[in-house]
C-alpha cells in the first residue's frame, strides 16, 4: 500500500525536485500540498507550487499557508533559489484556479481528522504551518503517523555557522514541532554533506525525461551549498528516506532548538548521549547508492 503523506514546502529548487517524486511515485500517496514563507515570499512559493502542479497535470489539492514567521521577520533565500524561487526554468504562468484554498491549516486539520489512516507529514520549509496546526488543533496529533522533515543539523549550519535555513526562518515554530512528542524524523544537512548530486549525474538528467529536463536547468541556477562535486539536494533526501529508508543511517537523539543565542539562534542542539530521545536524526546515506536510487525515483514522473 502507498504511503500517505502531505508535503508543506516553499519551493525552492530542491523543493521542486521532492515534490516531482512525491507527485508521480506509485509508492507515495500525495494527499495535499500546503505552502508556506521561505526561500521566497508566500506568494511566490505559492506560485511555484500551482506550476508544478500544472506541468503534472496533477490533481493534489494545493492549499496557501502563512506568510511570516510565528515571531521573526521573513528571511528569505532568493540568493540561492532565484528571484522566482525556481530559476533557470520558464514555466507558463501561475493559474490561479488550481489554487483550493489559503487556509492550509485548516486544510491539513480537516484532511487528517477525516483520514481513516495516519498519515506522514512532510515539511520541507519553515516550520510555521505545522506549528500552527498542532497548536490550534492538538486532536490532529494522533492522526500523524510521523513527521519527516528537512531541517536542522548534527553539525553546522548553512544560515549561520550554528543555523540550518529552515530552523533558522521561524525557531520558536520548530521549537513547538519539536517538543510535540509526535516521532520525528530530522533529515538535516548532514546527509547531503556525505552524498550530493555530482555534476556528472546533474548532465545526465537533462536527457532522462521532461521532468528531470525541467530539474535539470534548475539545478544549473541552484547557488547553494556545494560538496566537492556536487550540489545538495535537501529536501529529495526526505522523500528518499521514505521511499528507502534502510539505505539512510539513522541515530536517535535529543534535539532542541536554540531561540536566543546572539550568534546561535536557530541551530538545533543534537545530543545523542540523553537517555530521553524526541527524534530520529538522520546523519547519512549509502553514497554509492544515491545516485541510482535518486534516477530510479524520478523514472515514475513523465
Ligand atoms: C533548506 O533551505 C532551503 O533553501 C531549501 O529548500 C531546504 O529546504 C536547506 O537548508
Ligand atoms: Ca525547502
């Protein structure tokens, strides 16, 4: 059986390309898309989310979340993503009809209260929207079967030394998701620093099919974190995991969420020596097998 899940995104390139996965493979049963601020303003990630669904020809519900922080002013990452927040790929523009509503929220409420099965919420932005959610609606807890998320890190960030983009955007709402013994699934920076997409794979997409065409310029635009001979593709690895767990290592640990740090604010904290655990981080990938897993997942999109 598919995994149910719902992505909250703000795409973002390596959005882009974990939702490409999610909306076309079989094992994955995409029940919404919410958006939320991020790499680039509400409207914008809004956007760039109606025009992926467009070019699949999908029918996922996409809902609009909020726009800023729960307490900050918005950080955004058009540096990294483009002015657009998917650069180097001209799709037609956003149609505005495919939007169903601007109350993620409530939508992600509704959509787990009414599942007969627990579903596996997929956040690959600022935490702000599931914050939200499981403030406003706590009840919606036993309806979520885990949390996977892209953020945070065992080791540095990339905002700041000590700050991951996504934690670093809104702390207090990660602060909330991360105290919400609900399981959690921490896909940070440090599996992409041990297996990035090479630039000899990058070459290869643009031939594959029209999505990783699409990927393909995209990732050409992509200005940020570079390893050695490749770039990191964030938030894929979550929807890798979900797909091939068993090729991740994965430690448990204590995470918490700086919030006042003048130079660490937004970094998460990563003990692996507390005997009390509220996630599962996610510290690697088997790196001669992401590539071909990274291909496989995408040959079920057109
Ligand atoms: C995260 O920040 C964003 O720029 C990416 O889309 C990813 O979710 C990486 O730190
Ligand atoms: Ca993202």
């Amino acid at each position: 059986m598919a995994i149910p899940i719902m992505i909250d995104t703000d795409p973002g390139i390596d959005d882009a390309a974990a939702i490409s996965i999610a909306l076309t493979h079989p094992v994955l049963d995409l029940k919404m898309i919410t958006t939320v601020h991020g790499n680039v303003n509400i409207h914008k990630t809004t956007s760039n989310a109606l025009q992926l669904k467009a070019f699949f020809n999908s029918d996922v519900p996409i809902h609009q979340g909020v726009a800023t922080p729960l307490i900050n002013q918005p950080v955004d990452a058009e540096h990294v993503h483009g002015e657009t927040g998917m650069a180097g790929f001209e799709f037609p523009q956003a149609d505005y009809d495919l939007l169903t509503s601007d109350k993620a929220v409530e939508a992600m409420k509704e959509t787990l209260l009414n599942s007969d099965e627990s579903i596996t919420l997929v956040p690959i932005g600022p935490l702000t929207n599931i914050a939200l959610l499981l403030r406003t609606y706590p009840e919606v807890s036993r309806q979520i079967k885990e949390i996977v998320l892209m953020g945070g890190s065992a080791g540095r960030g990339n905002v700041t030394p000590a700050a991951e983009f996504n934690i670093y955007c809104d702390p207090e709402a990660a602060d909330i998701v991360f105290n919400s013994h609900i399981p959690i699934t921490m896909v940070g920076l440090d599996v992409a620093r041990g297996a990035s997409l090479t630039y000899e794979a990058i070459n290869k997409l643009q031939e594959k099919n029209q999505t990783s065409h699409m990927l393909y310029h995209m990732f050409n635009h992509y200005r940020g974190d570079q390893f050695g001979d490749g770039i990191a593709v964030y938030d894929a690895y979550t929807i890798l995991y979900l797909l091939y767990p068993e090729k991740f290592s994965v430690a448990d640990a204590n995470v918490k969420i700086e919030l006042t740090g003048t130079y660490t604010k937004g970094e998460t904290v990563v003990n692996f020596d507390e005997e009390t655990t509220n996630a599962k981080v996610v510290l690697s990938v088997d790196k001669s097998q992401f590539i071909t897993m990274f291909f496989e997942a995408l040959s079920y999109a057109k």
